[in-house]
C-alpha cells in the first residue's frame, strides 16, 4: 500500500509530457564553461539508470524508514510542479552534437535525443530527483553508512551524466539544486509545525484529562 504512493510521480510527470515543445521563443543558458565541457557517450548509461536508480531507491527507502519515504515523495511532487511551473512561464532549449550513429551506446543517446525534446531544461528534472533521493538517503537514520554512499555516488555520477551528454547545462544544475534545497526546507518546516501542533494538542488533552 505504501508504495502505491509512487504513482504520484508517474501522474505528474504527465504534465511534462505536454510541456515538452516548442512554444515559441525558446532562451539559452549556454556559458562559455559549458562550451568547454565535452560530449562523452559513456555517460549515456549512468544517465538511463536514472529511471531504475528512483524506483529502487524509493523502494528500499519505504523498507527501511517509511516517515523519510513518504516526505520524499511529497518532495518529489513539490519539486516536479516547481519545475513545470518555471518551464511553462520561461522555456530554454540546449545546442546538441550532432550524431554519427557507429555503436550502441550512440544509438542510446540518438533514441534520448529523439525522445526527449530539447526544450525545457531549467531546472534539470534529473537533477532534481537524484539530488532529492541523495538528500532523503543522508537524513535517515535507518539506513547504514554503505547505502547512503552508494546512493550519493550515483546521484552525483547521473547529475553530471546529464552534461557530458548535452542534455543540460550547469545553470540548470544550478536552478535544480536551489529549487530542491527549498522544497527540503518547505517540507522540514511543515514537518516541524505538524510535530509542534501534535505536542500542544497532547499536553492539552492530558492536562484536561487531570
């Protein structure tokens, strides 16, 4: 039952799939950091694992502590509609290389490129997902040292995938971190109040009670 909570992602991500088009003036976040920072096929494959890396990830964290599961899914869908919101208002696009397509790890990148349209890239949703499961990874005190490390590196190796294969450039990096960390503290001060207002409503019923 708790992991049926899932589903909310996949719901949202719908939305995605009705921005994801030219809608006019597209605008480019290109730096002359990112001009130096080269294609690399490899980094196709970290990229893809994205998808299995979030189902697993959640998966063991609603085994292991479900308070932390269920407030990263309320993360995951704040941040998502974050997103959507930005590229709705304010739509960029990205230059990609061009493919000579010689293996199959050209032909992934060719089938992303042919997916994925070019177009709202700020903030990076990738981003996004990997830094907020690495985030809900490191606060939980269920989980051990090892598992925590394993799943920092991958977030980090599937944010900086997300350049080298020129779907992203830093500044969306940039804008994914920053929506994240403020999702993190919307939902922490939530948290906080509903923990705050659980107490009061205990001590007063107790002192009622005597």
């Amino acid at each position: 039952m708790a992991c049926s909570a899932l589903l909310l992602i996949p719901l949202v991500g719908l939305i995605y799939v009705h921005l994801n088009q030219a809608t006019g003036r597209a605008y480019s976040l290109v730096t002359d950091l990112d001009r130096h920072i080269p294609f690399i096929k490899g980094f196709i494959v970290p990229y893809l694992l994205w998808y299995g890396f979030l189902l697993v990830g959640f998966l063991y964290l609603a085994y292991k502590d479900r308070r932390v599961y269920f407030f990263a899914i309320l993360e995951f869908v704040v941040g998502l509609l974050l997103c959507y919101g930005v590229y709705a208002i304010y739509q960029t696009t990205i230059p990609r290389p061009e493919l000579t397509v010689t293996d199959w790890l050209l032909r992934m990148v060719e089938w992303v490129y042919r997916t994925d349209q070019p177009f709202n890239c700020f903030p990076s949703t990738h981003v996004l997902t990997s830094y907020l499961m690495m985030r809900a990874y490191l606060r939980s005190k269920s989980i051990r040292v090892g598992y925590k490390i394993a799943i920092s590196s991958m977030s980090v190796l599937i944010i900086i995938s997300t350049l080298f294969v020129k779907q992203h450039v830093l500044l969306d990096l940039v804008g994914a971190v920053l929506v994240a960390e403020g999702v993190i503290y919307a939902v922490e001060r939530i948290r906080k109040g509903w923990g705050a207002k659980s107490i009061e409503v205990k001590v007063h019923t107790k002192q009622h009670n005597i």
